[in-house]
C-alpha cells in the first residue's frame, strides 16, 4: 500500500462523509421537486422532473468535488506549515560555525 501522506483524523473524514450524502440527497430532491412543480405547471409529466433530478445530481457532484478539493488543499497547507516548523527548529539547534 501506498501512503499518500498523514492519516486524516476520523472526525474530518466521517464530516467529508455526512457531508457528501446530504449534498447528493439535497441536490436529488430539489431537482426532483423543482421539476415536478414545474411539470404540473407546464402540463409536461414527466419530463421536466427528470431534467431537474439529472441536474441535481450534477450540482451535488459538483458540490461534493468541491469540497473534496478544498479538504485536500487545507490538508497539504497544514502539512506545509508542519515541515517548515520542523525546519526551522532543526536550523536552531545548529551552532553557527566559526569562520
């Protein structure tokens, strides 16, 4: 197996979870509905209520990459910011040579 870095804690990763299931959910019902309502309107069953589920499974896809992205660019700022501490200690140990 390949380490792709430090392990995420399980909190951060059950949140990404949580957070992609209601995403989906939410874009699918209004989608749904918004079609529906539509479709009742415009006397166009069922039509309007599968372009509105197909968008908004599109929408929460493209929530949910989103916010994957966003959680990949704060992991690697934090592991940024955790080499150059380890850096600068290690440069602090060091006696400046005579010369």
């Amino acid at each position: 197996m390949s380490d792709s870095g430090p392990p995420r804690e399980p909190v951060s990763v059950l949140s990404l979870a949580f957070t992609a299931g209601l995403t989906l959910l939410a874009g699918m019902f209004v989608g749904y509905h918004g079609g529906r309502y539509l479709d009742r309107l415009l006397g166009s069953e069922p039509w309007l209520s599968l372009v509105g589920t197909v968008l908004g499974v599109v929408a929460g896809f493209r929530v949910l990459l989103r916010d994957i992205l966003r959680s990949g660019d704060r992991s690697s700022r934090r592991d940024k910011r955790g080499q150059r501490a380890e850096d600068r200690t290690d440069g602090e140990d060091r006696e400046p040579a005579d010369g």
